[in-house]
C-alpha cells in the first residue's frame, strides 16, 4: 500500500521537494440536509433535522511516524443541516507527500468556537450546555410527531483516518501533491444515533437497523418531546438492541455511544475513536 | 490484521519477536465479588450468587488502545481481498499482540481466588487491550450461574447457563475483545491478574418474568427468554473484564 502511494506521489511530485494544500470540509450528506426518509427506517420512523450542530477541533495531518505537518489551532462550530461543503481549514504550504496520519476531534469548546455554518445563538447553545455534537429536529411516524433537542457532551478524538476503498484499496490519510489542493471531507452521518447495535453482529444475517419506536415510547410524560433525560431512565429492550460488550443498559447510554460515531473521514471512510484527551 | 497475525504467529512459535524480548506472563484470575457474593445491578436486582462457574478460552493481550463502540468486519468483508480495517459504526484496533494463554481452564468464583492460571506468553513492550473469550469443554455450558435475585420484596432463586453459541451471537468466537488492560510495559516475565466482574454480567437482566423458585428448586432461565438474552449480552461485555499487570 505504502508502496503504490509513494509511486503516485513520485509521479505528481517527480521525486523532488515540492509544496501542495491540504483543505478539510464538512458535509452532513442528505440525511442530516433533508431527512433520513421512513424507508431507512425498521419500525417506519421517518426524522428530520433542524440542527445538526458539531464542534470540530485539532484538525492535524502528520507522516507515519506522527510528525505534524499542520495542525487546527481552536475550533469550529457548523450545522451541517445548511446546504452543501463547508470549508473548515486549509494546510497550504505543505510538503507535498503522503500524510498518513490524519486526525481530528469533536469535542466541546470552552470558550467558543469560530463560526463556520451557524449562528451566534447556536454558539451560546453550545457553550452553556458544554455541547460538543447538539442535534434538534423531528421524527414522524403517522400523524405521530416527536421532537427533541439533544446535546451531547463527549469528547471524541478521530485517528488515524483512512478512505473508503471506493477504488478498491483504503488509503490511510491523504497525499500532497506539488502545487495541487487535495480536500478532505470530515462527513458526519445522522443516521448512526439510530442504529439497534454497537457493532456488526457476528452473524452476518443479522443486520444493523434503524429503531425509533423506542426512543418514541420513552416520551415518560407524554408530551410530544423526548428527552435525554427521558431516554436515560428507558432500559433498551435486549431484543432489538446490542450494546455489542459496551456499557449502554439505557437507550440514553446507549445514543451517547452512537454520538461519538457520527464522525467520518471522506464520505464513508473511517477513523479510530477514543476519548479525546 | 496482517501484523496481528504474524505477531500471533511468532508468539506460538516461541521465538524472540523482533519488536520485544520474549517473556512468561504468569496468569491469575479473580474476582470482585465481595464476601456476601452479592451485589445490585442498574436495574435494582440485589443478586447473591451460589455458584459461578465459567471456563475460559485463550486470553490475547495487545499494544492498541481498548475498543470504543465499534463493530468488526464480517464475515463478507474477510472474504475481500483487501480488507476494510474498520466499518460502521465504531472501531477497534487491537494494534500488536504483545501476549496470549491459550490453555482453556475451568473455575468456579465462589472459591477463594485469585486462581493460578496457565502460564503465557508474551513479549516486552506497552501493553493497552486485551480478549477475553470462554470455552466449552466437552461441548457443554461455557457458563453456569445460580443465585437468587431481590427487588420490590420479592425474591427469585435462578439458575442460568450459557453456551459458546448464546455468546457468539453478541462476540465472535466466544472472545470479547478490546477490553481494557490497565496501560503499562511489559519489561521482564511479569503476572497478569484477570479480573471478572459477574455484576455485568446481570447488568442487563430483568428477573420480573422470571418464575419465582425456590431454593431447593431454582428457576432455570429459558434459554429462549428476555432474561436469559440479556444475560448473554452481559456476559459479552467489555467492562466485565479487566487485565493488569500485578505489581
């Protein structure tokens, strides 16, 4: 692998020094933009965004051996529920050479972030409630509607990020090349708070799915707007729902976990998570 | 994948790895249970056991950090010829395997531990995950647990077994992995002591359905229950498993 990436960028670079830029965007696809329709859905749910809300911070590229090449100081407030790419930095003047190593976080920003795609009160928001992923919207099933507004306030660290093998083989990370600006998406999917487990069940039969009827049912007082608070006292129902050896008894616990999942690196392309330090 | 298969190659071939120098990891294994053999889950159940018998798989030990939420490739991922390192909707990456014991062993908690295990093992160098996994001897239970379980006033005496199958459907291969090995270097022949922690593995179980019995003639848990789903799911997580280096 390494190899081929060398002989590319040997190619573009004609082996000598050179310099190229780096740019990360971010994008909420279209289930975060217009909805992730009743179809995705096990249980006929159909849920709509009016936030998607996402501090990204520490945005770094480095080689192999983790020598940084450019780093994000501070960080960036977006929702992702505004149309299209948005651009979150751009690394210019970077030696043009494959970077291995990218990684990012979302974590909450203490003293505010800049903002990209979102407002000032959106950063209030953020801020008072230590957020670092808040999402507001909701979900229909009938002539049934549920909101919620759910702030979340982990700190995810991304490493390590690798593309999609789209073309057949993932590739770690990204390649510079000379005089060229290769961009880098940090995509975000609105579907994962959704899913029934923490990991792919062994049996390949067994899907992952999207649920809300239980996020629906755990509306304790009726009154149309579930809560985090609501979902934290609602025991998953082992039936439907593998928390795949992770510590998620209640489906609160269990969409924090989902929280930290949503980041990804290129369109489908994946990173390690840890807790950001 | 491919560095985890070679270091666990070069591990059972005992030979000195060119990333560490060769040692033997002494083993032990204990639990938290306190002296009553009790204790109450998230869901209220104050639990006391009367006997908790497992048997245990290979142990492997590794340099990567312990699993966040995660999911491994499937079975059609293996098959690809170049394989995906992680997919949706987390990710575990066990990094280099640093250690292993393979002999499977068979121990009932309600005995005075820590119990000596097989010796492994392993190589110097950081030490960060760990799997954990169970087996069946004989083809039989893999786990076999009794106890009674109060709440509300209410009181009902249990028995429940788990076979390799009942854990494969939440952890492939019986093996739970990415659980957390507390960091440290492995820097000479050293003693891993295997925690267990059977409180997780009632975490999720609601014992409400389950028949009352009673002590001379417990409820044995239908293996097609809510309860006993439930304990299977706790017996595949993580946090029931923890490794250190005893110092």
């Amino acid at each position: 692998m390494k190899l081929k990436v060398c002989v590319v960028l040997c190619a573009f670079s004609a082996c000598g020094p050179g310099k190229g830029t780096e740019k990360f965007t971010t994008w909420g696809e279209e289930f975060i933009e217009q909805g992730i329709p009743d179809t995705a859905f096990v249980d006929g749910w159909s849920v709509h965004y009016d936030k998607f809300l996402v501090v990204f911070a520490g945005i770094k590229v480095a080689d192999a051996k983790g020598n940084a090449g450019a780093m994000l100081t501070g960080s960036r407030l977006v929702d992702n529920t505004k149309p299209g790419r948005k651009d979150l930095v751009t690394f210019s003047d970077l030696d043009a050479q494959a970077w291995d190593r990218v990684s990012y976080q979302i974590r909450p920003a203490a003293d505010g972030a800049e903002l990209v795609s979102a407002t000032e009160d959106d950063r209030t928001v953020m801020k008072n409630g230590g957020f670092s992923l808040y999402v507001a919207g909701a979900a229909t099933k009938g002539f049934v509607t549920k909101t919620f507004h759910w702030g979340f306030v982990t700190a995810t660290q991304y490493n390590d990020c690798t593309q999609a093998a789209e073309s057949g083989t993932p590739i770690e990370g990204v390649v510079v090349t000379v005089g060229g600006t290769d961009t880098s998406e940090l995509t975000t999917h609105g579907d994962h708070l959704y899913y029934d487990r923490l990991k792919a069940s062994p049996d390949p039969a067994i899907e992952t799915s999207l649920r809300f009827d239980e996020k629906a049912a755990a509306d304790s007082n009726g009154d149309n707007e579930i809560t985090l608070d609501e979902l934290d006292a609602a025991p998953i129902d082992v039936t439907k729902y593998d928390p795949s050896g992770f510590d998620a008894p209640t489906l609160g616990a269990f969409m924090k976990s989902l929280a930290r999942t949503v980041g990804h690196f290129r369109g489908e392309g994946e990173c390690t998570i840890s807790e950001a330090k | 994948m491919k560095r985890l298969l070679l270091a666990l190659l070069c591990l059972s071939c005992g030979t000195n790895s060119t990333t560490g120098k060769q040692v033997v990891l002494h083993t032990k294994l204990n639990s938290d249970l306190n002296a009553e053999r009790s204790f109450i889950t998230d869901y209220g159940w104050n639990v006391t056991l009367t006997s908790a018998r497992f048997s245990t798989g290979p142990l492997y030990y590794f340099d990567g950090e312990p699993a966040f939420t995660r999911r491994e490739p499937n079975f059609f991922e293996f098959l690809k010829p170049i394989q995906t390192a992680y997919a949706h909707p987390g990710h575990y990456a066990p990094g280099n395997a640093v250690g292993q014991v393979l002999q499977p062993q068979t121990f009932d908690l309600l005995e005075t531990g820590p119990f000596t295990m097989s010796d492994g093992t392993g190589i110097t160098g950081p030490v960060r995950s760990a799997t954990f996994s169970f087996s069946a001897p004989d083809g039989g239970h893999a786990v076999v647990v009794g106890g009674s379980a109060e709440r509300d006033g209410g009181t009902v005496y249990f028995s429940v077994t788990a076979a390799l199958s009942d854990i494969e459907r939440t952890a492939k291969d019986a093996q739970i992995t990415g659980c957390k090995f507390d960091e440290n270097t492995i820097d000479r022949d050293e003693t891993v002591l295997v925690t267990v922690k059977p409180r997780i593995w009632f975490n999720l179980v609601d014992f409400t359905k389950v028949d009352a019995g009673t002590p001379e003639s417990p409820t044995l848990v239908d293996p097609a229950s809510v309860p006993h789903i439930a304990f299977a799911l706790g017996l595949g997580q993580l946090s029931a498993y923890e490794f250190q280096l005893q110092q």
